[in-house]
C-alpha cells in the first residue's frame, strides 16, 4: 500500500472506521491489480476471452466492495461527510461497472479483432480510472490535501499530457482565430506551422474518435483553400468553433480538476 494512504490509517483513531478503510484500500488495490492482468491481455494477439475472463471477475469483486461502502454507511456510525463520500464512490463504482459490462464488452465481443481491442482498452480505462480515483475520493475524506499524482504514477503522467494538450489546443485556438481575423500571409503561415506541431505532437493525447475528427480538420486544409480567401475563413471558423469544444472537454478531465487553467477567451 503506498505511503500516504498508510499514513492516513494511522492518523483514523476510531477502530473499525480504521480497518473498514484499510480493507476498501486493499480492495481497490486489489481490483487495480487485476486490471494489470487486463493491459497485459489485450496488448497479446489472442487473449480475448482472458480480457473477459478477468473483467468478470473485477466485476463480482467490484460489486462486493460497493456493496461493503453500502453496509458502512447503512449500519455504521460515522460522520456524514464520509457517509456522503462513500456513497459517491458506490454510485461511481456500479456506474462505471454497467457501461463496461452493458456497452462497451458486448460490442467487443462483436466487433473485428482490431475493434474489440481497443474496446477492451476502453473498458480497461475506464475502470483503472474509477477505481483510481475512488481511491483518492476516500482518502480526501480524511485528508483533502491528498494529491492523486503522489499515489498513482499513471495520474501524474496523465494529468502532464492532458495540460499540455490543454496548453497546445489553447494556443493553437488563438492562432486559428488570429488568421481568421487577419488576412496577413505571416497569420497564415504561423497558423499551418503550429497545426502541424499539433498533429506531431500532443494530438495523440485525444480520446481516438476526437484525433479521428481533428485529423480530418487538418486534413481539410488544402492549397486550393489557401489561394480561396472565403473557404479558408469559413473552414477556420469551423475549426475554432470545434477546438472550442475540444478545449473545454479537455479541461474537465478529471486529472485536471485541481490545476489552474487559463484559455482563450
């Protein structure tokens, strides 16, 4: 178990608050563990049924331990701000559990081999995700100075790609708006240059269907256009309106829910 969660059992004075969180820490641990096994099966060219085989059992042992949060707060004494808590991570936990089980792994189960692995990959992120931050969730119950990063790697490496995403989209939004409003051939330039940065570089860090949708937006872009001042005006115009919306998703990213952000106006 990582340090800073050992520190905040040692810091839970009441007993049974004390070894009920350390056993919902060792579950999450647990279910995260499984999901290694996962990763593992759907980066092999024929472990399919081993994906689904441990997803089931993440399932069941999921299930128990939001059931466990339920009996906690329905039969135990506790405050009613780690009472509120451990609901939410109840609710997460089934949520997150029927859109893997009802969405996601029946359409994997149908779809062609390169299909259903990334589906799987879905579903494995999905999940590492919530069982992450429900772990965070009721850490900061006890200590909301908890930061995720320090307990999980993976966040820290997410939450880094996901603001320079953030900073990269940020830039080139001013940049498109900038040669949508200006004619100059020096606005035109700095613009393609720094939409071909983006599409080297942090567009990989999109969800797959918005590097799908952007890279058709690039695409979009042809030397015909360049020469025709109203189609290129009218494809910026598009394309700000989309990274607009792009941006602000982005921003609700979990991982940068305690990051300051500043983005075009």
């Amino acid at each position: 178990m990582q340090p800073q969660l050992l520190s905040i059992l040692e810091n839970i004075r009441h007993d049974p608050t004390r070894e009920f969180v350390r056993g919902v820490f060792e579950d999450l641990r647990r279910l995260l563990g499984y999901l290694d096994g996962v990763r593992e099966a759907v980066a092999s060219e024929a472990a399919a049924d081993q994906a689904h085989f441990i997803f089931e059992v993440v399932r069941c042992e999921a299930l128990a331990t939001a059931g466990g949060l339920d009996y906690f707060c329905a039969c135990l004494e506790a405050p009613d701000e780690l009472s509120e808590e451990l609901e939410r991570v109840s609710f997460a936990v089934r949520h997150e559990l029927r859109a893997v089980f009802e969405r996601l792994l029946p359409a994997a189960q149908v779809a062609e081999a390169e299909g259903a692995r990334t589906l799987l990959s879905d579903a494995h992120d999905l999940l590492r995700n919530c069982f992450e931050q429900s772990t965070v969730s009721v850490a900061r119950a006890f200590d909301p100075g908890v930061d995720a990063a320090d307990i999980f790697e993976d966040i820290r490496a997410k939450r880094d790609n996901s603001l320079r995403l953030y900073e990269d989209l940020d830039a080139l939004l001013r940049s498109a708006r900038f040669a949508e409003w200006h004619g100059e051939a020096e606005a035109l330039v700095n613009f393609s240059e720094r939409l071909e940065l983006f599409r080297a570089g942090s567009l990989r860090h999109l969800m797959q269907k918005d590097q799908e949708t952007c890279r058709d937006f690039i695409d979009g872009l042809t030397l015909p256009m360049l020469s025709n001042r109203r189609s290129f005006r009218l494809y910026l115009h598009r394309f700000t309106c989309y990274l607009e919306i792009l941006l602000k998703h982005v921003s609700m990213r979990s991982v940068l829910a305690d990051t300051a952000l500043s983005a075009a106006a």
